[in-house]
C-alpha cells in the first residue's frame, strides 16, 4: 500500500492561492491537515450504544419546517436563492443557475420530515450541480438521475475523485469537473471555487477518504455567495478563505447533526460555531441549512435554530440570520436581500 505523502490538485484548474501546495494524500486517503485522519467508525459504534441524554426532549419535540410553494421565480431572471431543503439549494445569479448537493429522496434508514415543493423538472433549465462531498444526504443518486432526465446538457462540478461514483451509462455523456482546494472551475458569466472544510468522505466500507470534500465560493462582479457543505470548526480553513474574497454578501452555512461532540465535533459545527464561522467569513447574510429534514444525531430535530437565533440574539447579529421557509424564494441584487 502506498505510504508517502504527496500534494495533489487538478492540473488543469487555476488555483486562487498561489502558495497552496494542493491537498494533502497520505497512504492514498485524502486528510485536512499533515496528520492523518482517522475513521470514525469506533466513535459511532460508541454512539450507537449509548443513552441520548435529550432522549426525552427529542421526544417531545414537534418541529417542522414550513414549506412553500412559490414558483413565481420561473417567471423572471432575477436573481434568487431557494432553500430546498438540507443542503440542497437553487440558485440564480447573472441567469445561470446552480444547485447545491441536491436531494429530495429518503435516505437509506432516515425518512425526509419536508416536502419537497417542487419536482425537478419543475425547477426548468440547470447549468451546474454543485457537489460538496460524496455523503449519502449530499450526493444523491437519484436526485441527480432526475435532474439529468430534464437537463441532459447539465455540468457537475465536485471534489477529487468524484468521478469514481459517476460511471452509470446514466452520467457518460454528462460534463463534468474536479477540484481541489482553492482551485476555479472553467464556467461563464460567474465564477466558482471549490474551498477547504474540515470533514470527511466515505460511501462503502474501504473507501474512507478516497474522495476529496470541500466548500464553494460563487461569485459574480457584485455578490459574493459561500456554501459551506458540511465542515467541522477550523477557524483557520474560514479565515484564509475570507483574506481571498473579504467578506460574502451571504453565507450558506449548516447548523445542525453536531450531537454527542465526542463524535459531531470533528465533522460538524454546532450553531455557536456556525456563527463563528459566519464572522470570521465576514458575512452579511447568513441562511441556516442542513437541520430539520433528516434527523441524524442526538439533538432535538427544532434545536439547532432555536439555539442559533438565541446565540444571535445575544450578540446583536439577529438582524443577519435569514431564517427561509423551504421553497421560498429570496431575490437577491447588488445592494440589498428581499424576502
């Protein structure tokens, strides 16, 4: 087995950080730093065999998101982001439109708790998929076979070694890109960079890390859009990003799945980290993503945004938290964000 650590990144891609090696590979597994990176199969197991002590709490709890079906955004060019659900966004800027890890289906043991206001083909033509990392609640196979069927002329952009899992006949005649960290996609009108995040990958049983994970930056001559993915707090991956792009007019950043810690908190920021990431971004608007749709950790489904509203409350930020119903478009321009 190979053991050496090389650098790595897409030869064909420019890359916004001149003193950037590429990303870190050791024994043949990608790492977010020079240590390498452990499964985290033993802290699952250990979860699965303990008490949740919000159990009771988690019980109790009756939240649901609302869901809007607005399709008014089909009828104009504006510039627009639609919350979908988890991770999952529309979104239009200088007329093309992106889809952020797409997903309406239920996964393979956790049911969606949101309808999904649209079908795909509802959603009309779509120029790129954005694929943060290759989890089963972000790269869905079946959303992206239904979203090809109406948009064969589609492109996916992703992380290295994305194309591993896109070899159906169903994908061959489908383009598609790889980055590594900091590195920009060949696209028009607008520009996309994949980023860094602290996270991990893995669909099988033997192929833990073998599949980059990372973050977007979407940015035109005038707006400036951050989609997290899913990330752990590393305050130093956000703050080289932020001496690139100074500043985001919005930030699309998750808040949820981030209990027990001892397993969470290498994988996911809870909402007081979520908002720390968001300052050190510098950002204006801040969208709350990946909660309520798929129950997959110990917290109450409702908690992640009652407790990011509290926290920004307590810091005067409230006004920066943009709490979107699913479906619900906000049109978005040079000065300001609509409801």
């Amino acid at each position: 087995m190979e053991r050496e650590m090389k650098f790595i990144s897409n030869p064909e891609l420019k890359s916004v950080r001149s003193d950037y090696k590429g990303n870190i590979v050791i024994a043949g597994r990608f790492c977010n730093s020079l240590i390498k990176d452990k499964t985290p199969t033993w802290n699952a197991i250990k979860w699965k065999l303990s008490i949740n002590p919000q159990k009771e709490e988690k019980e109790k709890d009756d939240f649901s998101l609302k869901v809007i079906v607005d399709s008014s955004f089909k009828d104009n060019k504006d510039n627009v982001i639609i919350w979908l659900g988890h991770s999952f966004f529309y979104i239009r800027l200088n007329g093309i439109v992106y889809l952020t890890d797409p997903i309406i289906s239920n996964l393979p043991i956790v049911k969606r708790n949101a309808a999904n206001p649209y079908i795909m083909s509802e959603l009309g033509k779509v120029d790129y998929i954005l694929i943060s990392h290759t989890h089963f609640d972000h790269f869905d196979i079946p959303t992206l076979e239904k979203i090809i069927d109406s948009n064969p002329n589609v492109e996916i952009l992703g992380p290295l070694g994305m194309n591993t899992l896109l070899k159906d006949k169903k994908f061959t005649s489908i383009k598609r890109q790889e980055a590594g960290w900091f590195q920009t996609f060949k696209t028009e009108n607008n520009t996309v960079t994949f980023l860094s995040a602290k996270h991990w990958s893995r669909r099988g049983l033997f192929d833990f890390n073998k599949i980059l994970w990372g973050s977007f930056a979407l940015s035109s001559s005038s707006f400036k859009i951050y989609f997290a993915g899913d990330t752990a707090k590393e305050l130093d991956f956000f703050s080289s990003i932020n001496s690139i792009y100074n500043g985001f007019d919005v930030c699309l950043i998750p808040i949820g799945s981030y209990s027990p810690r001892f397993l969470m908190e290498e994988e996911h920021v809870n909402p007081q980290e979520a908002l720390e990431l968001f300052q050190t971004l510098n950002g204006k608007c801040f969208i709350p993503m990946h909660y309520g749709v798929y129950d997959l950790s110990d917290e109450p489904i409702g908690e992640p945004i009652r407790l990011l509203k509290e926290i920004a409350k307590e810091n005067d930020i409230l006004h920066k938290i943009f709490d979107v119903s699913i479906g619900d478009p906000l049109y978005i321009d040079q000065t300001e964000i609509s409801l």
